[in-house]
C-alpha cells in the first residue's frame, strides 16, 4: 500500500495527545496506547489532527489505562468485552458538556505537544486475539473518540527499523536514538500542516 506523507486524509474514531507517542520509540508507544507486544512491528503511521472539531464530536474514553475507553480490565473474549461500560456513558451530562466547551475553546488540540493524533499500525486489528492479550490497559495518556471524520496530516511513516520517514527529513526514534533526532522530529510534528497531495511516497 502506498500513501503520499504530507497528504490529508479523513479520520474518526480514538485520538490522543502526541506526547504520549509522537517521538517515542515503537516499544514506548505500545505501553503507552495500550498495544500489544509487537503491533508496531512492521511499521506505523502518525496521523495529525489538521482541523478543528465540533465539541458535539467529542466522546470522552477516560485515559489509555481504559482499554477501549472501557471499565474495568480487557476481557478474555470480544462478547463480554463489549458488556463492560463506556467512560463516557458514565459521565453526566453537566460534565460533559463543561469538557466539550473547554475543549472546543482550545488550540491546543491542533499544535503543540498536546496536539492530537492517531497511531495507524501496519498490522491490523484481529478477532484471533482476546482483547486482554491484544489491549492491554495502557500508561495513562488522555485518550477521546471523535464521532465524525476531520481532516489528519499523514505526518510521518515509522518503519520495522524505526527509522521516521517525514517529507523533508527521516529521524531515528529506535530504542537508543539520539535526543536530537527524536527531538527535531517532535518540532514537526508539534506544527506540520497537512496539504492536499503530499510529497513522499510511504511504502508499507
């Protein structure tokens, strides 16, 4: 599959803020999102959130210790996963709408390191896994469901190597990279604004 870097594309579902992945090493990411072992092996995408969101769009999913913005722990099989309680479905209606207010208020959500983003692994999701083994609860970062598609920056490619691909530069973000190539790449992906057909064709 190749995708152009650089480049908008529609998105919905789960977000979260960019410095619980951005820079950070693949193994990182995965205990901070609440992967499993190995899900970013073969490569990922950083998915930039590149245009406001309407408040009413905004599902509140706790933080990644949630699995699936769920209660309680994973469970060993999808049927009964899908029995445990949404965050949000918890929230009332009164906090709610406080948070959506603040948040639609905010750019904080489309730069800077709280920026919101999305992690496209190559390897796709799978029903052959229980969800405890394949989400297990994650490091704590904020974590919200938009209910619409918006418009994300296709920022950079990871690859198996982890080695950042970006339109202008790549960047180390393997275990043991250098600071300053992890930290140029956090600057752009802090500011980078998507554009309708990209530059750099990323294969995967």
């Amino acid at each position: 599959m190749g995708v152009l870097l650089g480049e908008l594309t529609l998105m919905e579902g789960m977000v979260g803020p960019l410095l619980w992945s951005g820079s950070r090493s693949p193994r990182d990411i995965e205990r901070s999102l609440g992967f499993h072992q190995g899900r970013l092996n073969e490569g990922y995408f950083i998915l930039l959130l590149n245009e406001p969101v309407a408040p009413a769009d905004i599902q509140f999913e706790g933080t990644s210790l949630r699995s699936g913005g769920r209660m309680g722990l994973p469970a060993q099989d999808w049927s009964k996963d899908k029995l445990r309680a949404r965050v949000h479905d918890t929230m009332d209606a009164e906090t709610i709408a406080s948070w959506r207010a603040r948040l639609g208020a905010e750019n904080t959500r489309l730069l800077g390191p709280e920026r919101w983003c999305k992690i496209r692994p190559v390897v796709p999701h799978t029903d052959q896994m229980s969800p405890r083994d394949e989400y297990p609860p994650g490091g704590g970062g904020g974590q919200w469901t938009l209910t619409s598609s918006y418009g994300f920056c296709i920022g950079a490619f990871v690859d198996r190597k982890g080695l950042a691909h970006t339109p202008d530069f790549t960047a180390r973000v393997d275990e043991g990279a250098p600071y300053d190539q992890r930290a140029r790449l956090m600057r752009y992906l802090q500011t980078v604004q998507g554009k309708s057909g990209g530059r750099t064709r990323a294969r995967t």
